[in-house]
C-alpha cells in the first residue's frame, strides 16, 4: 500500500501552468527524489501536498486518506514536514554558535539549557 499518492493533480497561476496532471505514489521505506530546472513545479508540488496551496485538480492520500486541501498544521500533525533550502548561516555568530543553533532547533532546547560545543 501507499503511504503518499499524488493523483493527476494540476496548479495554475493565472495562465501558467505550474503542475500538469500530475501523479506519483510513494511506498514505505522507498525513497522519492523529485529533480527539474527552475520553474519546473516541484516547490508547487510540494506546497499541494502540504496543503499551502489547494491543487486545481487531482487528488493528495495520506496512508489512504485524501488530505486534499487539509491546512498544513493538520497535515503536520499527520506526520508530513516540510523544510526549506536554506543554506545562510547566522553571519554576527561564531561557527560554534551556528551550530548550537542547529542544535537547539534539533532538541527544541531553550539557550540556557543547551550544552557548550566542547561538551557534546
């Protein structure tokens, strides 16, 4: 069984087409790279399936459920995340303090309770 499955959805933004009929399914402990240019759909893809933007068409299932539409927050709590690329670093901070940062985002630690570098 699929645990995602992306069924002939489409997206418009005025007359362009961002995604066109598009459909993919995912199995447990399979692994899915989505690769294109610039411009090809996967961030419109991936914000479908996340439920930032609402398909056109088609159809999102979560482990058989159709969370088309569903808003983020419920998605997430249905155990789907999303990250983005973000490779800027904290440019006033040491490289030590970029990664207790790393860090405390990880654990969901305050600062007062996360551990200096050098005690890790």
């Amino acid at each position: 069984m699929s645990v995602l499955e992306v069924i002939e959805m489409s997206k418009s933004f005025g007359g362009v087409r961002a995604l066109d009929n598009v459909s993919f399914e995912l199995r447990a402990g399979e692994i899915l790279a989505m690769i294109g240019p610039n411009g090809a759909g996967k961030s419109t893809c991936f914000n479908c399936i996340n439920g930032q933007l609402r398909p056109d068409r088609g159809r999102v299932r979560l482990n058989g459920s159709d969370i088309t539409g569903t808003v983020p927050r419920r998605i997430w709590h249905l155990g789907v995340g999303r990250t983005f690329q973000i490779a800027a670093t904290f440019g006033s901070m040491s490289v030590v303090e970029n990664v207790q940062m790393c860090l405390m985002s990880l654990n969901g630690r305050s600062g007062a309770l996360l551990p200096r570098a050098g005690e890790l």
